[in-house]
C-alpha cells in the first residue's frame, strides 16, 4: 500500500543565515508550474516554481486572517536550485 506523500520539511533556520528580499508576487509569466514544494503540514509552504524560462520560490504564510504570498526574484534554473537547497537546508530564508 503506497502511503501519501507527506513532503520535505525545511530544516530550522541556521545562526549564520542568508535573509532574503521576498516580493510581492508579480505575473510574469502566463503559466507557473510547481516543481517541487514543501510540507502542508507547517504554517509556510514553500514552492519551487517555473514560468517563463526562469524559475522562484513562492512562500505562503498562512495566518488566521488569510494567507500572504511572497516570491523571491526570478532567477535562472542553476541559480533558482541553488538557492531552494539553501532554504531546505535552513541556510536561507
């Protein structure tokens, strides 16, 4: 019996971390595509997400007045991937 897929879990956020310029959300793209994403099961979700020949990572907040998206930039593949493994691995946020 295969078992539903939980999703990854970022790690906690390290001393010596890089602090990110989230974004509002822009459309720059007519389609965006969710490569990977993290656990439903914590209050931020991030997504790692593809649109246009760049990708970023879209983190949603979700408080008890609503949701509150943010992105980061829009950067090339090698880059973007770079940066989501330092998100995963607390080095980042």
């Amino acid at each position: 019996m295969l078992r539903e897929y939980h999703g990854i879990h970022v790690a906690p956020l390290q001393a010596k971390h890089e602090r990110l310029d989230w974004r509002v959300p822009a459309a720059r793209a007519a389609r965006v595509r969710v490569r990977l994403h993290t656990c439903e099961c914590k209050a931020t979700l991030y997504e790692l997400c593809q649109g246009g020949g760049l990708m970023f990572v879209r983190r949603t907040i979700r408080r008890s007045d609503g949701p509150v998206v943010h992105e980061t930039e829009w950067l090339r593949t090698a880059l973007m991937e770079r940066l989501w493994q330092r998100i995963l691995l607390g080095e980042a946020r």
